[in-house]
C-alpha cells in the first residue's frame, strides 16, 4: 500500500500549471498521522490538490491574456504659417477608430501646438509602462534637417532655421522611447506632404545654417522600431482629395487583417498607393518585420 496510504510522511505532487509557473517552483508537503485521523486527513489533502489546481488555471489564464497595445495617433491639418492639409485631422480620427477595434489603447490628439504635442507624448511614454507593442503614427507637415526628421507642430514659426529645435519635435526621441519601453515599436509616418516649411527656411539659411529637405530622411537601420514612411526617403507624397491621404486609406484597409505579418501588409500598402498616385512607393523596414503581426490570427 502507498505510503500516503498509511498515513505515512509523502509529497504531493501539485499539478503542472501550478507548480513551476513564470520560473517559480513549488514544493508542497503534507504529513499525516497513523490511525483513526486518516479519514479526516485523505479528504484535507484532496481540498489542497484542488485548491492548488485552481490557482494553477488562474495563472496559466493570466500568462494567456495578450500583451498590452498602445498607440499615440497625430493628425495636424490647420497650420497658422503654412495653410491648412485637408486630410491629417481625418486620417488620424480614422487611424485611432481602426486600432481600438483591433484591442489598441489609444491616445489621440488632433491639430496640437507645441506644448500640446509635447504632453500627448509624455501621456504616451507613461501608458507604455508594462505594454508588449507601441504604435505611433502621424500624419501632417515633417520636415528632415541634416538627415534628422522633424514633427511640426500647427503653431510653429520656422522662418529661420536657427528656431527649429525650439519650435519642432525631433521623431527620433518618440522613437527612443518606445524603443526603451516596449518589445515592439511602430511607426507610421504620412509626413512627406509638400512642405512650405522647407522652402522658407532654405531660401533664409546661410552658409553655416542647416539645410531644410523636402520629405523625409530615413532612419538609422540598426534601430529596433519598424518605421513606414507614406513614400520613399527624400519624395513627397500626395495629400490625398477624398477623406483620406492614400496612404492612410491603404493602411485603413489592411491593418487589421488578421494573421498577416508587417511585411505582407506593408506589400499591400504600396501596392494600393502606386496604383492610385503613381508616386514613388511608401517604405517600411525594421526588425523582425516578417515575423510581427498587428492582429495576430
């Protein structure tokens, strides 16, 4: 007869989502007693099996759930100093619409001023805590100075190329913290609109100034973000004469298919926007872009 049989000192051996879960090991012992008590005691032991068979499936539950997604989502349209884009403000709407219904929390701010954008960035930075994807996507004026690329705010005034660092948003520092808070950054840029910004401050630099380029620059390879510009590094696309830039109308139809990785979407992306603009094709590059899903299967 087996020794918990005859109320002799044994080991129980706790089911398996119980006892090594997240790299922790559990060990449970249970001692008995020779005589009457056993009846009493074979009952307790079978509540404890149970009891730690529960808490196993409510574990293994938790490590189910899928990580947190959180997207910030920009659309600036209606510029003090350079007129109004017709599409930003709806591509964004749109775009943040989209990203809940696939399970994206989602900050969104629309035709934001310096300090505004500023703030939304920061609301950003503190939802990434403890999320497993950031997205960040931004449609409206960009412009690339000496190879680093620029969010411009609607109530900037870059007349002269000295103001830039006190009036635009440098992208690359989003992309720092997404990339120090998160496993998987992503980046969507419809920022190469035809830019006033950049010809203003070019016909006003000097010699020792930097030089304002239409378009945008593309980004260092070795970062870990997959980035997506709307065209290719350096061209300009088109704002679009619907509602939406075409662009942001192919990301609206492909994005939450389920199952597809970054690279097929992206395929279908460019795809969808030469065939309407026959522009130069959107890009995107990064790690791992055969592998990450934004709606898994």
């Amino acid at each position: 007869m087996p020794d918990t049989a005859r109320g002799r000192k044994g080991v129980f051996a706790a089911p398996a989502g119980a006892a090594n879960h997240a790299g922790l090991s559990l060990h449970f012992k249970s001692v008995g007693i020779a005589g009457p008590c056993d009846a009493m005691i074979a009952p307790m032991g079978r509540l404890a099996i149970l009891a730690w068979a529960f808490l196993g499936l409510l574990l293994l539950s938790a490590d189910a759930e899928p990580a947190r997604r959180v997207a910030l989502v920009i659309g600036n349209g209606t510029y003090a100093e350079a007129g109004t884009l017709a599409n930003p403000v709806n591509d964004a709407l749109d775009i943040a619409d989209k990203l809940r219904s696939i399970g994206f929390e989602v900050i969104e701010g629309n035709d934001l001023g310096k300090r505004e954008l500023e703030r939304s960035i920061g609301e950003f930075s503190d939802a990434l805590q403890g999320a497993g994807v950031g997205l960040f996507y931004y449609a409206g004026h960009g412009l690339q100075v000496d190879g680093r690329n620029y969010i411009v705010p609607v109530d900037a005034r870059l007349d002269m190329p000295v103001k830039l660092q006190l009036e635009a948003v440098p992208i690359d520092e989003v992309l720092d913290i997404m990339e120090q808070q998160t496993t998987v950054s992503l980046v969507f840029l419809d920022a190469c609109r035809n830019n006033p910004f950049a010809r203003s401050m070019s016909r006003a630099a000097t010699t020792r100034s930097a030089t304002a380029l239409a378009g945008l620059a593309q980004f260092d390879s070795t970062r870990g973000s997959f980035i997506a510009f709307s065209t290719a590094p350096g061209a300009v696309a088109m704002d679009g004469t619907g509602r939406n830039s075409p662009f942001a109308a192919a990301l609206l139809r492909h994005i939450a298919e389920p199952g597809q990785s970054i690279n097929d979407m992206m395929i279908a992306v460019r795809r969808d926007v030469v065939s309407q603009t026959r522009r130069p094709a959107p890009l995107g590059a990064g790690l791992a872009a055969r592998t990450l899903r934004i709606r898994p299967g």
